[in-house]
C-alpha cells in the first residue's frame, strides 16, 4: 500500500505485518505502560522545510504520522510500548482528535501499531533505519545550472509574445530562426570574439544535437575516429560512439589539451580550449598555435565545445580558438549551462559550405528545437534578461567559490582546488577513500562524484563539484563531507601542484580508482 506520509516523513519503507500477526502481538503486549507524550514530540532532523501555506488535514496527519515513526525508528518508542491517547496527543500536537486518529489508522493498517477499543494503541514493529536513494541524495556534482534562478516571469512574457500571432508554431527555418541566428552573432562578436554571418550559424538542439549532427556531417568525407581530453563527461563520449568508429583520449596537463599526444595523420579533435571541462585549464597561446598548425597540416578538424559561454566562477572566461582558426575549427555552444538544459538550444558556426550542409541534415534527423522557443531566446537575449542573469549568476558563482577555498583551506589545507572553474563547476585534487567518501556523501543526503567516475585513464584522487548546485549554506557541509574521507598519509595532499607528476591523465604511483558513486 502506497500511501500520502511516505514521502512525508522521508521516503522510508516501514516493516510490513500481516493482520493477524498484528492481531496476535497485540494481544501480547496489552497492558504495558502508556509512554509519555514527550516521547514522541521531537521533530525529525530531516524536517527543515521552508515554512509555506497553513497545512491540510492529510498534511497534519502525515506529520503526527512522520513523528511517531521517528519515536518508534529513534527508540524513543519499542514494541510493546503504548501510545498516549488520542486526546493527549490531539492536545499536545495541536491538531485534531480525528486527525490524530486517522494517522495512527494508517500505521495500524500498514501493521506498525495495533489498536483495541478497550486495551489502547500498541506499537508492533520496528520501523527501519532511512536510508536515501539516489532518487533522494541532492547532486552536487551534476553539471547543472542553478534551475531556481531561471527567469521565469521574463521567459514567460518572451513564449507568449513568440507565439502571439501563431507564426512560429509551424517548423520554421532549416537552419534555425533567423532572429535567434542575428542575437547569436552579435553576441558572439561582443563577447566571444568571433565573427560569423547568419549563414555560418546552424541553431541545434543544444550541445548533444551539434555533436550528432557534427559526427553525421564529418562521416561523410571519411573521418572516423576522434580523440577527447581526459575527464569530458561520459555522455559526450557516448554521443560521440554513435558518429565515429573509435573515441580515443587526449592528455591534459597546466597548459591544457597536449597536441603532441594528437595522431600526425587525418582525424577529428574535439576539445575545450577556453575553459578545460572538469579542471577549467584555459589552452595556453603556445598550443593554440600548435593545435591550429597541427589541425592544418593534416588535414584534420577541430570542434571546439565552448559549453560554458560567458559563464565563469572564477572571472572573465578566456577566449574561444575559433577566432585563431576558422576554417579548420567549428564552433558549438548552448544555453544548457547557463539557463537550462531542457530548452534544448544550441548553434553551431563554420564556414557556410559546411552549415549549408549541417542544416539539410537537421532537416532530415529532426535534431532541432521548436520554432517558438529559439524566438523566445532572442527576444530575452535582445531586452537584456540574459544579460542581467548572466552577470548574477556570475557573482553568486564567485561567491561560492571563495567559501570553497576558504572552507578547504581550513578544513583540509591538502587538497588542491584548481584555480580556474570549468564553468560552474570545480575540481579538487586530494586522495579520499572513495568508498568512505561514497558513504559518508550518502548519510549526509548528497551525491558527491570523484574524478575517477570520468576519468578513462589512471590518474590523481579527487572529486569535482557543481557550484551552482550548493546552496551557499551548505558548502561548508560538502567540504566536511570531503575532508572527511581524506586519505591521512604522508604524501597524500595535493596543495604544491596537481602537474609535478605530469598529465593530469596520469598517476605516478599507477593507482586507480574506479569506483562510482
């Protein structure tokens, strides 16, 4: 039976009994001394909501419901115990006699309490310890933009007035609409540094849609493998395996992807030069110039996923590569970073011989985004929303990256916080138990992810985090988590250099952890 307090009092799964095993301890237990309502009126730790609307009737009952599983879960309350009755603890809780009554049905009917008219309420089974799932930790390594501070009230005027007169609820243009197309191209002139025509830019559906369409359009001409830096996500990869026949690995080190771990010979490079995804190692100049040398003497391709945009927590995001080389670079980014995922908007520029084709194939797969939707985000990239929200997000990005230094600092000085983010998100070296970390991230409610769990190759301990996924208030909670499964050794820490070993791909002692989390 599936029932309203569940998920009120947390998720857990009480211990099920039948009726006549209910039956059978009650009349085991009958006369037992009724416990005091002070047993029972200590509110659950989990419970700090935030205070909302006056609660219902089922939301009242569900509370007394939570309380008196936390009594029967703490030891407050044990088998055999009797309850107060209905009028002490309507009294006490402040609710209802009938409210109070319908939740202890509840418990009788699901086997935790027996009732009879005469004797009282007995407790009849243990109720087990909660233990979060997944489904309940709160990621904070997940990559995510902070979703609570999407401007709704503007993007709900820009949808409305997109599909005021109906013209862009048909499928719209091959290559995307064209007032979306002008936003990004001026954009991408004043903040990026690159300038492309209308024609050059195919909007997509974000970063995934171009990288299909990109491997689609590459396969053509016979380009079959493609290397990754080390620690890029394992769905870009997985995107990747769906358009090349082989993904192969690129090491990283402090200035950034390696060229000369790239093959001499024709093949497809897709990198992340202005901020190293995982580390934010921006690609030194020296290897710009080596990479567009590489990619132009061999006859290669470079995709150059600038994920993050505008968007930095450590200050201004250095500049993409696609301005050093257009003719060998095509260039993708989206808003799924800095707005959301699932609007699903992305583009994609290169030289319009190649976009001309990117767009026939959108056409054909259908890996594009609704008209109505890519008119909204020019209009909220035209008022100046997406401005205001960038440079918000900006300082609260900056914000949570000085508690984290200044919390690692003092509470594990080992640990070597990379000094530039990856957008969001950083990266901290420091040699953790990995399963104490998986544990210990667990009983405090979140998912913690280790570098290992990205990494293809062995390399230095660590973990990453998703700043806009932290409340301010919890940062010093996700740093204690982390000290807290700190390998202590001589050696361990990490704080001189994560490079003085090398490519961040690789690890000296020849240690690997590959446990998920």
């Amino acid at each position: 039976m599936t029932s309203h307090f569940s998920s009120c009092a947390g998720g857990h799964a009480p211990l099920r009994v039948s009726a006549a095993q209910a039956h059978m301890q009650g009349s085991q237990i009958m006369g037992r001394s009724t416990m005091p309502v002070s047993a029972i009126l200590i509110e659950p730790e989990a419970d700090h909501g935030t205070p909302g609307p006056t609660p219902g009737r089922r939301q009242r009952a569900a509370r007394a419901v939570a309380l008196i599983e936390d009594a029967i879960r703490s030891g407050r309350l044990a088998v055999g115990d009797q309850l107060p009755s209905t009028r002490q603890l309507s009294a006490a809780l402040g609710i209802a006699r009938g409210t109070v009554q319908a939740a202890i049905s509840q418990l009788v009917a699901i086997g935790i309490l027996v009732s009879s008219p005469r004797a009282g309420t007995f407790v009849a089974a243990t109720v087990p310890a909660h233990t979060p799932t997944t489904e309940t930790l709160q990621a904070v390594s997940s990559g995510s933009p902070d979703l609570e501070a999407f401007p709704r009230r503007a993007w709900v005027k820009a949808l409305d007035a997109a599909i005021a007169d109906g013209t862009h609820l048909a499928y719209g243009d091959a290559q995307g609409e064209l007032p979306l197309r002008r936003a990004i191209r001026s954009r991408l002139a004043d903040y990026r540094g690159i300038r492309a025509s209308t024609e050059e830019i195919v909007i997509t559906a974000g970063v995934s849609g171009a990288l299909h369409l990109l491997s689609l359009l590459l396969r053509e001409p016979g380009f079959t493998d493609v290397f990754v830096e080390e620690l890029n996500s394992r769905s870009v990869r997985r995107t990747l395996d769906f358009g090349f026949t082989h993904v192969h690995t690129v090491d990283v080190d402090d200035e950034g992807a390696i060229v000369d771990s790239l093959p001499r010979r024709r093949t497809v490079a897709l990198l992340t030069p202005a901020q190293h995804y995982r580390t934010g190692v921006p690609l030194s100049g020296r290897r710009r110039r080596e990479l567009i040398a590489w990619a132009r003497s061999t006859g290669s391709l470079i995709i150059e996923d600038d994920y993050s945009g505008e968007l930095s927590a450590t200050g201004p995001v250095p500049p993409p590569l696609q301005p050093l080389g257009p003719d060998v670079v095509l260039y993708t980014s989206s808003v799924s970073k800095s707005l959301s995922p699932a609007l699903r908007l992305g583009w994609i520029v290169a030289p319009a011989v190649l976009s001309t084709r990117l767009a026939q194939l959108r056409d054909v797969t259908g890996l594009s985004s609704p008209a109505f939707l890519q008119i909204a985000l020019s209009h909220i990239m035209e008022n100046g929303t997406y401005d205001r929200h960038l440079r918000q997000q900006r300082r609260i990005l900056a914000t949570k990256y000085a508690l984290v230094r200044d919390s690692l600092a003092s509470t594990v000085p080992e640990a070597y916080l990379f000094p530039h983010a990856a957008g969001s998100t950083v990266a901290i070296l420091l040699a953790v138990d990995e399963r104490a970390l998986s544990a210990s991230a667990k009983r405090a409610g979140l998912a913690i992810r280790s570098l290992s769990t990205v990494r293809t190759t062995p390399g230095p301990q660590g973990v990453f985090l998703t700043l806009s996924s932290i409340p301010l208030g919890q940062i010093d909670r996700v740093v204690d988590v982390i000290a807290s499964a700190h390998l202590l050794r001589r050696g361990s820490g990490h704080s001189a250099s994560p490079w003085r070993h090398g490519p961040i791909g690789h690890d000296p002692t020849g240690s690997s952890d590959t446990d998920v989390l």
